[in-house]
C-alpha cells in the first residue's frame, strides 16, 4: 500500500485536470515549500496560518511540492486505503505507515502522503467547506513532521517567544498556563513565534516559526478585543485568531532559543522562575508532543533529550498580575544570555 503514492498522485492530477492549479510558496526554517491547489477551495483553509512566511518568488526549485485537494470542488476523490489497515480511532478511521521515506496518514476524513526522496507530498479534505477549526489553525501538520524529521528538524508541541536576545519554549500540558503566559508576552510587545508547535534545529538551538495562528479559551479571547479577530464559530471549542492578520508586527520567523519554561498557575500574585531539572524538563516536553506525532516516537525524545540537555529549563510560576509575565521572561532571556 505503502508503493501507491503514484496512484495518490493521479487523483491530484486529475482534480487539477478539472479546475486547474493556483501556486504558494513558504519559506519553512529556510526551506522553500511550494503549495499546489487544485482549485481555489483550499486556499483559505491553508495558506491563512503561513501568511508570515509567504514568499512571492516562485522561480526557484522547492525543497518540496504539496499537492492539495478536496473532493467537493474537484469531484475526484482519493486511492481508498485498504479497511484491513485502518482502526477506529475517537474521529473515524484513522492509519499511520512508513516505509522506505514514504509516509500515509489518515486522520479526521483527512489523507497526508509523503515520498521524502521525491520531495512530494499530497493532502486530501473531502470538502473544503467542512474543515475543522483546528486544521485550520495546523494545516499539513502531518505532512510538516514528516518531512522536517529528514532534515534535521523537530517539530514540538510548545509557544515560542522572544526578542533581541533570543526566544524562550513554553511547553506544559492544557491548563498549565502555556497560553496565558504567550499572550502576555504577546501584550507585553515580546515577538511571537508559535501558540502551539514550533520547529526546532536541535543541534544549533534555534526555534522556526511554523503557522502564525493562536488557539485560545473564549473568555481568554474575548479579553483582549482589540488584539484579535476571530477566524472561526463560537460553536467551536476554542477561538482561532490569526497573528499574520491581526499582529503581523508582532511575529518573529525565528530565534536563537535560550531557555525552556514551564509555567504553572499558583493563585499567589507574584510570577517568578525558577531553575528546574533536565529530567522534568523533559517530561514537561516530550509527553505532549509524542502523543500529538504519529511516528518516529524515539527519535523525537532522543532529539527532546539533547534540547534539554543543551538549553536551561525554568518553573514558571504564575501570579495573579499577568502584566508582570513578560518582564519575568525578558529577565530569564537576560540572564541565561549573560551567562
């Protein structure tokens, strides 16, 4: 099954066939990524998240093709996977293979396909119209991890932000405090480079902006007005806004990464950090994103352990006065840079 992704591949074409190709090109931790539609119906639902990485020359060659696709548009559906592969998951049918570089993976009605050493990949949504809130706010996810793993790059379940001196990850399990810390960074003029994954270059230390949208609470939203626009229904769980959009200014494509924070929530006013071990760095890191990525479990903890093993880690206890967030960062940002 594993072989078929020539067969993937006509079902694309021939969506093309009928309502043509429009182009995006990303510039993705200095790769060129470049984005066919077959037809206009995905654009919205892709390219909103990597608006602050849109690159407008297309002449050069792409380090990888994406060929995107829904069947509503286009009237052409994909290769079915065989039902002997798929298990029932919380979503539907869902699968995870790889062999060779060549990756399937189908989730949420939803088919990625990767052939690493042909630098192509394909992504299907039965219709463009019906596209979950949250594939909005992470499109190609799967696609992105895949990929990325070949080059030396992990992708993690954490915000980043920073400024002139560098970025701090802010990795911790829902409810810990991860976005009320990043949104008041973001208030409190730091750079923002991530709500809820990153890519990070292990080796160098240094944190890639991956898609510019924040997911957050509805009263956390609804507090900060003149910050955001929602891009999504208040029928949906979370709000998803758009930093590209409604804080371009704001947004960082990267950073040197100095530190790793996990914040907690204590009820006591005052925020304050405080140094932490390699080993509940790591657990406060790896779990959440392992279980997020299918594939390539040991090679992304081994990759979490070296970060950890190279970065200083900090207890972020948060207090009452968020306000006084981003001025705890900064001081941990100068400090660890100092050093």
């Amino acid at each position: 099954m594993l072989d078929s992704i020539d067969q993937f591949g006509a079902s694309f074409d021939a969506a093309a066939a009928h309502v043509g190709v429009i182009e995006r090109n990303i510039l993705l931790a200095g790769y060129r990524i470049r984005v066919e539609f077959a037809g206009p119906a995905l654009v919205p639902v892709i390219q909103p998240a990597f608006d602050h990485l849109a690159e407008h020359d297309g002449g050069q060659a792409a380090d990888l093709s994406v060929c995107v696709w829904d069947a509503t548009s286009t009237g052409v559906r994909p290769l079915p996977l065989p039902a002997d592969v798929l298990h029932r998951g919380e979503t539907g049918p869902r699968y995870h293979g790889e062999d060779g570089g060549i990756v399937v993976h189908a989730a949420d009605a939803t088919l990625s396909v990767l052939d690493a050493r042909r630098k192509t990949a394909l992504h299907y949504l039965p219709d463009a119209n019906n596209a979950l809130w949250y594939q909005k706010a992470t499109p190609l996810k799967d696609i992105v991890h895949a990929w990325t793993s070949w080059h030396d790059l992990q992708l993690i379940h954490a915000a980043a932000v920073g400024n002139h001196d560098g970025g701090v990850l802010i990795a911790g399990v829902a409810g810990s405090g991860k976005s009320t810390t990043s949104l008041a960074c973001l208030r409190g003029g730091l750079a923002y480079a991530g709500d809820d994954y990153v890519l990070v270059d292990i080796e160098r230390a240094f944190v890639h902006s991956l898609y510019s949208s924040a997911k957050l609470e509805w009263d956390n939203f609804d507090r900060h007005p003149e910050l955001f626009l929602p891009a999504n229904s208040r029928a949906d769980p979370k709000a998803l806004a758009f930093l590209a959009r409604d804080v371009r200014d704001r947004m960082a494509r990267g950073f040197p990464l100095r530190a790793l924070l996990l914040p907690t929530i204590t009820g006591r006013e005052e925020t304050r950090a405080i140094p932490t071990t390699t080993a509940r760095a790591l657990l406060g890191l790896a779990p959440s994103t392992m279980l997020q990525m299918p594939g390539h479990n040991q090679q992304s903890l081994g990759a979490m352990a070296r970060l950890v093993d190279g970065v200083p880690a900090f207890q972020l206890e948060l207090g009452t006065d968020l306000s006084a967030i981003p001025d705890v960062v900064e001081a941990v940002l100068a400090d660890v840079t100092g050093r």
